[in-house]
C-alpha cells in the first residue's frame, strides 16, 4: 500500500513538472539577452529601446537593408560588446544618431527612424580601424570592433605563414646563385 502511494505520488509529481516545462513562459516578463537601452531626445523626452525591440525589429532591419553579408549570421554583437551588456563604439553612434530625432519619430515611424539612423552614420569609422561603417557592413565584419575589420583574412595569413614564405624564398635563392657559381667555375 506504502509503494503504491509513493509510486502514484511520484508520477503525479512527474506529471505536474512536465505540464509545467510545456507551458509557455511568463510573457510579460520574457528576458532578453539583449540590453534595454535609452535614448534620451532634444526636446526632454525619452523612449526605451528593450531586448525584444532590438531583436524583433532593429535586427531584421539591418538584415533587410545590407545585401552584400547575411548579417543574420553574427548580429548579436552587431551593437553591443562581447559580454551584452553595453553598447559598443558603433551601437553608440547609432544610438546618438537615434537621438537626433523626435519621440513622435520614435512612436509613429520607427522603421523609419532606424533607417535613417544608420544612413547618418554610414561614412563614420565608429571604431578607429580605418574602414567606413558602411564598408564593415558590407564585407560583414563589425563596425564597432577594431579588432575585426575588412582585409583581416590576408593579414592572418601573412602572419601565420609569412615567415615560413620567406625562409623558404631565401632558401631557395641560396640554391639558385649556388648552381649559378658552380656552373660558371665549370665553364
Ligand atoms: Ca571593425
């Protein structure tokens, strides 16, 4: 009788616990892993733009508008730092550019808004590297990191293997001036 009681308790914890992982998660409340960042306008006003904003509409956004790279591919870090929670040197210029704006922009045509936004700040080098905004976004790598900017395939690879390509250039510039001599003390 004991068992049976404990085994129907255990299923019906079992059956509870499984209902509960099906259920959908508290929507109001649905964490993002993306920061809620304001923007503070001329006039005094100031909007919110949260995790679910940035991924739900400011993503596609920039999916949409670059033809040239699928930005779907790392978007993540497309405006924020590496541990996402701050903005990045080019989510900054694109939330100061944002701020250029008005509220009523923000609530009537925010699209619009984004669209605009980026446009501003195209020809800018958010992050020093020596490639426009712009540039970044069409070769696919970020404008708000240095550290990865067009052109860095070749340079890796010179890196790598440049001095391996020179020592053997040398190598076999020796070979070739040693047959050179011994050919013309030959002749
Ligand atoms: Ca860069």
């Amino acid at each position: 009788m004991r068992k049976a009681i404990l085994v129907m308790t255990l299923t019906i914890s079992l059956l509870l616990m499984t209902f509960a992982n099906a259920l959908p998660p508290n929507h109001g409340e649905e964490k993002s892993i993306y920061p809620t960042v304001t923007l503070y306008f001329s006039d005094g006003t100031s909007a919110n733009i949260t995790g679910k904003v940035w991924s739900g509409t400011i993503f596609p956004i920039v999916e949409g508008s670059i033809h040239s790279y699928d930005w779907s591919k790392k978007i993540k870090y497309l405006f924020f730092d590496k541990t996402l929670k701050g903005l990045n040197p080019y989510g900054l210029d694109f939330i100061r550019a944002m701020e250029k704006y008005t509220l009523k922009d923000f609530d009537t045509n925010f699209y619009k808004l984004v669209n605009e936004s980026m446009n501003d700040i195209k020809n800018l080098d958010s992050d020093g590297d020596g490639y426009t905004n712009i540039e970044e976004l069409n070769a696919g790598t970020y404008p708000g990191d240095p550290s990865d900017h067009p052109g860095m395939n070749q340079e890796e690879f010179w890196n790598e293997y440049g001095g391996y390509i020179t020592l053997i250039a040398i190598i076999a510039s020796i070979f070739v001036l040693y047959f050179v001599f011994n050919r013309e003390k030959k002749d």
